[in-house]
C-alpha cells in the first residue's frame, strides 16, 4: 500500500521586499514578488527523505492560496514532489489561522494521508500555530517542531532541541508534524527536476470540492483581525563611542541603558 505524505506549504511575500498592509490591514500581496516559505522548505526536504526510506511513497504538496501560489507549488514539484493541490476561492482572501485549517484539513482529508509535514512557521505571519489545529481538526497525533525525523513501523519519531534539553517524542500514524530549520539542509532543484516539474499533476480545488461553506472562512469571518499597524521607522544614525581612556565604560553604560546587559 503506498505511504501517502501531504506537505502544507505556503506562498508568502519575498522578505527582502517591501512589504506593505493595505487599506483592509491585510499583507499586499500584489505589489510583492512571492515565493515559497523558506520555512516551508525544509518540510519538503523531510517529505522527500521519508519517501525515499519508504518501500512505496507518494509525496503531496499541498497549498491555499491565490492563482500565483502554484509557484509554490511548482517549487516544491521541482525538488522532487510527485504531484500537487491548489485550493483556490473568491471567498479565502483574508482567512485567519483558524479558517486556513479548516481549509487544509478538509483538503488533506480528500486527498488521503499517513503523515502530514509542514515547517515550523510560516515567514509572513510567524504564528506556528497550522500545524497544531490541522491535527485537532483531522483528530490525530501532532509531534511539533521537530529537528530530526524517522518513520518506521506505523511510527513517526522525532527530536525536539530546545534552550537547555533535547526530547525524543514518538507519535503513532497518522500523525502531523512540524519540522524546524535545523532539521537538514534543503535540496536544490536541479534542472532536471525542473523540467520534470511541469509534467506533474496539479489538481485545483475550490471550497465547494470541499464542502465548505463561504461564511466559515475570509476576513469577514476571521477569528483574528489586525486592528492597527504602522510603519517601520527609518533607521537612525548610531551612537558612536569615541575611545578617550573611557571607551570601555561608556560602552557598558550604553549596553545598560539599553538593557542588553
């Protein structure tokens, strides 16, 4: 029976852009060259090395997003997915996490799944909280942010590094996970993939493939809103300690009064 893996990636704006809200206080998206999450990538990576060590494995990147998160998509394809899905609809722009997991696990649901991966955060919103609801809602294990992964028998096992100890966690399938970017250098598209990519299936779903009504996602329905943003202030000359005798000290006092040290 194939070992079917779904990786949830995300088509974010490029972070070295500028990037702007616009008028409704959500991400312009128009204005900003996107890309796939970089986060996003390393779950593929994970993806692609769980298949290779399985006897039969089926890799599935799945997306939501507008008409340009195929290239996403295809990023992902030319790394070496097998085949893809775009969840498309009028009524998604603005959706919160929440509604952005509903979307997902609905999708993943159709498409069949032993495991799901996804980074540890997405680069535009940061929140980290996907992965954990898409579990809650598809009712299975989830074994977050994870920097070492091994599946084998029915069992998906991980490591999980933080400040001062390591956890091993295990988590029986189907399960989802989150992988950090410490988890293995991604892979680089060779040109051989890339050309491969653009023969791979990409279905294109909208919400009523997926049975879900248009008041339970969009901005208007969002559990989350952002009520107020400004601006990021232009950079400002720095303080410049001039080594008289005292240089040592003054630069202590700075580091104090900035509360660095």
């Amino acid at each position: 029976m194939t070992f079917k893996i779904v990786v949830c990636v995300k088509y974010v704006p490029d972070a070295t852009g500028d990037r702007r809200f616009v008028d409704d206080l959500t991400v312009d998206r128009d204005d900003v060259d996107g890309l796939l999450s970089e986060l996003d990538e390393y779950a593929v990576e994970q993806a692609l090395q769980s298949a290779e060590n399985a006897d039969d494995a089926e890799v599935t990147v799945l997306t939501v997003g507008p008409e340009d998160a195929k290239d996403a998509l295809r990023k992902a394809l030319s790394m070496g997915a097998d085949k893809a899905i775009h969840v498309e609809d009028g009524d998604l722009p603005g959706t919160d996490a929440i509604g952005t997991s509903l979307v997902l696990a609905k999708a993943i649901e159709k498409a069949g799944y032993d495991l799901v991966i996804s980074g540890m955060a997405s680069t535009d919103g940061t929140m980290g909280v996907v992965p954990a609801l898409v579990a809650e809602r598809l009712g299975v294990p989830q074994v977050t942010l994870l920097s070492q992964v091994s599946v084998e028998d029915g069992t998906v096992k991980g490591r999980r590094d933080g400040d001062t100890a390591s956890e091993e966690l295990e988590a029986q399938l189907p399960a989802v996970i989150s992988v950090t970017d410490q988890s293995g250098e991604a892979r680089y598209p060779s040109f051989k993939g890339i050309v491969a990519a653009k023969k791979k299936p990409v279905q294109s779903w909208d919400l009523s493939d997926l049975d879900i009504d248009a008041d339970e996602v969009g901005l208007e329905n969002a559990y989350t809103v952002v009520e107020s943003a400004a601006e990021r202030p232009a950079r400002t000359a720095g303080t410049i300690v001039k080594d008289e005798g005292e240089g040592g000290k003054q630069l202590a006092e700075f580091l104090a009064s900035q509360k660095l040290i």
